[in-house]
C-alpha cells in the first residue's frame, strides 16, 4: 500500500519560505535605513562644519579683500554657503549612488538565498517516498512528483496542468471535492481506493489525500 500526500506538505513549505524571505528583507531594509539616514545625518553635519572651518581659515584674506571691495557680511556669507551647499550636494549624491549599490548587492545576495532555499524544498518534495500532487483552487494540476509517476503510472508531462477529473477516477474526485466543501480550511481523507494507470495499471492503492 502506498500513500500519497496532498497540497498540504507543498504549500506549507512554500508559505513557510515566502513568509520568512519577506520578513528577513523587511527587517533588514528596515536596519539599514535607519542606520543609514542616521549616520548620513552625523556624517554630512561634521562634513559642512569642518568644509566651513576650514574653508573660513584657507580664505581668510579673500573674504577680506571682500569686505575691502565693499561686499556685505551677507553676501560674502552667501557665496560661502553656495559653495559648500554645491559641494555637499555632490557629496550626496556620490554617496547615494554608493549606497543604493550596496543595497542592490545585499537584495541580490538574498534572491540567491530564495533561490537555494527554492531548491532545496524540489530536491526534498521530490525525493519523496510518497506521491506528491498539488492542485489549485479550480482542480488544476500543478505539481506531480516522482514517486506519483512511479505508483500511479502516469508522467508529470502528462498530468501537470490537466483537470482532477482527467487523471483520476470519478471517485477519488468526488470525494476530494466533497472533503473541500465540508472543510475549506482542509481535511484528510483516509483510505480511498485507487486503481493505477498506464505501467502501474494493475496495481491497486490505498492512499491518503
């Protein structure tokens, strides 16, 4: 007697993978933005303040000779703050090209990561003992493993995208869909008959979906 396992091992694991990939992320961009604004904050403040000391000592005679030409103390004020403002805005902008590719190397490492993870739970799924079928909402096949081949003597190929009722017998889906009406929140149902094809056409099963 073999067993095959419904949706609920598939879709527990993907939902699994999917929740904590997208709370790593959120709490990591979350991290880094505040970090990030933070010491951007101490970073351009210390920036204008020394750019100014020093940029007051280096010019003092210019600023000066300013004064002697007839400039105001605002107006030399406003040349000196336009040119630190020009500047810091440069720095900025450096800056944040640099930092945005920091982030996309980060966002990049952990596709990677999903992309493992990914993998990881086919090689699991599909080293299975048990045949493994999921479908959608409107009794779609969407993934056959295999060990379903093997026990139920149809091909992935053939089966993947096809309705419930085209693979099975009349039977086994009724049942199914009677379990969902029931249930919605899903159920298991426990020793239905099942009557192989094609390679495995004499075989007679007893699973639980």
């Amino acid at each position: 007697r073999r067993a095959f396992r419904g949706r609920g091992i598939a879709t527990a694991l993907k939902r699994a993978t999917i929740e904590n990939f997208q709370k790593t992320i959120a709490q990591n961009i979350t991290l880094i933005i505040v970090f990030n604004v933070l010491f951007s904050t101490v970073i351009a403040c210390g920036v204008v303040y020394n750019a100014a000391l020093i940029s007051l000592s280096e010019r003092s005679r210019e600023l000066a000779s300013l004064r002697v030409l007839g400039f105001t103390r605002a107006e030399i004020s406003f040349i000196l703050l336009g040119e630190l403002a020009l500047v810091t805005a440069v720095a900025a902008q450096a800056a944040s090209a640099i930092e945005n590719g920091r982030l996309y190397r980060q966002l990049h490492l952990k596709a990677s990561e999903l992309d493992r993870l990914r993998a990881f739970n086919e090689n699991i799924l599909e080293s299975l003992d048990d045949g493994l079928l999921v479908v959608t909402l409107d009794d779609r096949i969407v993934r056959w493993n295999r060990a379903l081949e093997r026990l139920y003597g149809v091909a992935r190929a053939d089966a993947v995208g096809l309705p419930l009722d085209e693979v099975f017998d009349p039977t086994v889906v009724e049942a199914i869909r009677a379990a969902r009406r029931d249930t919605p929140d899903g159920a298991m149902l426990s020793r239905i008959r099942l009557a192989g094809r094609g390679p495995a056409v004499s075989s007679a099963m007893i699973v639980n979906v």
